[in-house]
C-alpha cells in the first residue's frame, strides 16, 4: 500500500468519524459508492476507511451490505 493510499482511508474515516460526532443521531453512513465518487477512490480504499470505524467501535456492517453507525 503506498503512503498515499494510506493517507486517503485515514483521511475518509477522519471524515466520517467527524460527522458521526458532529450528527448524534446520524444512523446510516453514506453507501460504498457514494463514497467511492466523494473521494475519487477505489472500493477497498472505502473498505478500510469503515474498517478503522468498525474497529474503533464506531460503525458496523449490516448484512447484505451497507454501515450503521453504532449506538
């Protein structure tokens, strides 16, 4: 992974965290997609940006796709 690659899922999961703080009753994230176009990035870019909000306990998956946001 190069330095900018990393840089660019850190810079969307910075983003998205910011609006999950900012909207308490924020529930859905934005789609894939929806994100991919946002940032002119690739799908597993996106990927590992909601990863990082999954991880810190911020986000999950639902099945058949899509993200929560985590009570």
């Amino acid at each position: 992974m190069t330095s900018q690659q990393q840089s660019a899922y850190l810079a969307i999961a910075d983003q998205l965290r910011q609006q999950i703080r900012n909207h308490p009753s924020m529930t859905d994230l934005p789609s894939v997609g929806d994100l991919m176009a946002e940032h002119a990035v690739s799908r597993s870019t996106v990927r590992r940006a909601l990863a990082v909000l999954h991880q810190e306990g911020l986000a999950e998956p639902l099945p058949g796709g899509g993200w929560n946001v985590r009570p």
